[in-house]
C-alpha cells in the first residue's frame, strides 16, 4: 500500500510535465534538448541561490515571519530571473519559434525544481507506514510551479526576446513577471506571516497560477498580433 502511495505521489509530481511535453507540439519539433539545457541552467542558478542564501541569510530558532529576512530572500530569489534570462537568450537551440522556445525552456525549468526540491522527500516520506496528505498536496504544488514556470518564460521571452511589442502591454508584462517571480515570498508570507495551512496555500498557488497563466496567454497573444 504505501508503495502504490509512493507511486501515485510520483505520477501526479512528475507526470505532468511527461503529459505536456508529449500532448502539445514540443514533441514533434524535438525540443527535448532545450529543456535539458534549462534543467541544468536552473541546477546552477539553484546551486549559486543556495551559496547565497548560506552566506547572507541567518538561521532561525523559530519559524516567525521576518520581514528583512524574507525580503532578501525574494531579492536572492531573481537570481532565477537572471538564469531563466540566460537559458532564453545565451543558450543555443535547434531552429525552433520563439513559441515553442519559451515552453521547451519553462518546462526543463519546472521539471528541475520538482526533481530538486521534491525527489527526496517524496522517496523518504510517501512510502512511510502512515498515510498523509502532504505528498498529494506537494504533487498539485509541483502542478501550480509548472504552470508558473511556463508562464514567467512566456512573459520573459516578451520582455527579451519581442522587441516589436505593444508599449501599451510594457507595463502589464512587468508587473505579471514581477508577481510570478515573488510567488515564493508570497507564500512564504502566507504560510509564516498569515498562518495559513498547507492546504490552503496550495488552493492559492493552483488559483494563481491559472490567473497568470491566463494573463500570460493573452498577452503573448496580444504581441504576435500585427500592429496596425
């Protein structure tokens, strides 16, 4: 039982990201690589992420909400900004549309985190004797980060990539990558500051993300649109 536990945590982690790259046009234009190549892009930029937070952060006794703490901690934490900026507009890539670009790249990006942060506590604690809801909940919180990894590299490959967008949309672009970007503080406030339960912050980013990926789909749709 706690093995088909185990598997059914697995399936709705990681098989998500299988089901996407597999149901729309990535696998047809064999933009595997391109999501390998953001995977081990995002295993550095996480890897510089951690020697920072070692350096600058302090470790807590208690698990409080500190607002200086956090806001460093959502400063260290453009450093994806940086590394996601780099797998869009350093790394080179197969002939591919800047459209199946920013998908390859969001989605070697979301498959990385899950593995990273969500691998080893799923191996050790979804096959334990006791049964719980944290290992689903961090399956559809794996689900949430893809969506939002998907959609902060469709507005990136806006902000670097189009350079014939709308001015009109600038703004909007910048604000949409901001709140994507700051998702991790934002929940962190939610679970430390506000003491919302696990649940709820799950519900929450699920919401989220199906608002900005949303967001995100209208105005790459509004920027492939010819300008009058």
């Amino acid at each position: 039982m706690t093995v088909f536990h185990f598997f059914n945590c697995a399936i709705l982690t990681f098989g998500p990201h299988a089901v996407y790259y597999s149901a729309t046009p990535l696998s047809e234009y064999d933009t595997l690589g391109t999501s390998v190549k953001a995977a081990f892009v995002y295993l550095g930029t996480a890897l510089v992420k951690l020697v920072c937070l070692a350096t600058f952060l302090n470790v807590s006794e208690n698990d409080s909400f500190d607002l200086y703490q956090e806001l460093l901690k959502a400063l260290i934490g453009f450093i994806d900004v940086a590394g996601l900026y780099f797998a869009l507009t350093q790394l080179t890539y197969r002939n591919i549309s800047q459209n199946h670009k920013f998908q390859a790249v969001g989605l070697g990006w979301a498959f990385a985190d899950s593995v990273l942060h969500r691998l080893a506590p799923l191996w050790v604690g979804a096959r334990g004797l006791e049964f719980t809801w944290d290992y689903i909940l961090q399956g559809l919180e794996s689900n949430a980060n893809l969506v939002l990894s998907i959609s902060l590299a469709a507005l990136g490959s806006l902000m670097w990539l189009r350079k014939n967008k709308p001015k009109t949309l600038i703004p909007i672009i910048y604000i949409c990558a901001l709140i994507v970007a700051t998702m991790p503080s934002i929940t962190s406030y939610l679970r430390r500051g506000m003491d919302w339960h696990f649940p709820k912050v799950v519900g929450f980013e699920l919401f989220t993300s199906m608002v900005m990926a949303f967001t995100s789909w209208q105005l790459f749709s509004a920027c492939q649109r010819p300008s009058a």
